[in-house]
C-alpha cells in the first residue's frame, strides 16, 4: 500500500479494531481496501456489509455477479481486485477465453445468452453512463427487475472498490501486475 502505511492493530482506535474484527472474521483477512477502509471505521463497517451481500448473497448466479466484476476491475484497472477475483471467476465456472479477453481489454466471444447480456449493459452503462430502454428491458427480461436492481449494486460497489484500490495505490496480494493500462 503504496500510499497509506500498513495499519497495524496495536495502532487502531478502538472503533478500528472493532471492524478489524468485524471484518477479519468474516473474510478471513483485513486488506486492499478495508485496510484504507479502516481509515473511517463507520465506512467500513457499512461497506464490508454491502460487499457481503454483493458478493455472496444477490439474485445473480455466481458466475455472473464475477463476470461483472472482472468487467469492473478491467473498466478501472483495478490490480488488487482482478487478482482476487479471477480466480473466484474461474470457480464460478466462467470460461477461460473469456476471462482472457477481459484482461487484454478486448469484447469477449463466445458468451452464453446471459453472459452477453451483462456484458452489453456492463458495456453501454460504463460508455454512456445511462441505460437505453431496449438494453433495460432485455435486463430485467433476463435478470428481473430485483436481478437488475443487484447488478447496479455490484457495478457500484466494486467500482468503489476500484476507485480505492488506485487512489491509495494498493499492492496486489502477490505482487503482481495482471492488467495493462488501456488507451
């Protein structure tokens, strides 16, 4: 963590040590960026909250809640949270090529119907900033309207996530360098 010292728990008031635990038992480690989080304990309490349900607990089959958020990670260029999630990707049973595309910045192929429906809204929501209502009626065809409601929230979420992951310059858990800056 490049611009944030390592927060340590002797050094954390008690409202940060209070969400350190809070977060450590329910992800197992406090790091990338519910470290900076700590930083305002009461964001992120409410933000390890809205992750969890987030990551575990929407309407959205897993495969595809990962593949919005591999196409998050890709949008920012977020390290950390590519390295995380591309295996969890892998897991959820989202193929290979696609998540090679994703990396090298380009549109996936070969995408289940449900697959390349999230990637058209991922795609026009990121370049438009808006929805067109044929792309949303699609959507809430496919996801329902609670499924479209939750694919906003993952978008949101793992932006913010994004955002502090560059801002605070956080190191990936192993170094490495997964995603190429974009033109």
């Amino acid at each position: 963590m490049a611009r944030l010292p390592p927060l340590h728990f002797d050094d954390m008031n008690e409202d940060q040590r209070r969400v350190a635990g809070d977060i450590q038992s329910s992800r197992g480690t406090v790091r990338g960026p519910f470290e900076v989080w700590l930083q305002s304990p009461e964001l992120a309490q409410r933000a390890q909250q809205l992750g969890m349900f987030s990551r575990y607990n929407t309407s959205l089959p897993k495969r595809l809640s990962e593949l919005a958020i591999l196409l998050t990670a890709r949008q920012w260029t977020a390290q950390f949270e590519w390295a995380v999630h591309v295996n969890e990707a892998r897991k959820a049973g989202l193929a290979e090529p696609i998540i090679a595309a994703i990396q090298a910045g380009e549109p996936p192929a070969d995408l289940a119907e449900d697959e390349a429906l999230l990637v058209d809204f991922v795609a026009e929501l990121y370049a438009t900033r808006k929805m067109s209502q044929p792309t949303y009626e699609r959507a809430v065809a496919a996801f329902g309207v609670k499924g479209v409601v939750e694919l906003v929230g993952i978008l949101g979420y793992y932006a913010l996530i994004s955002m502090t992951l560059n801002v605070f310059d956080c190191d990936t858990p192993d170094g490495t360098i997964p995603l190429a800056q974009l033109d």
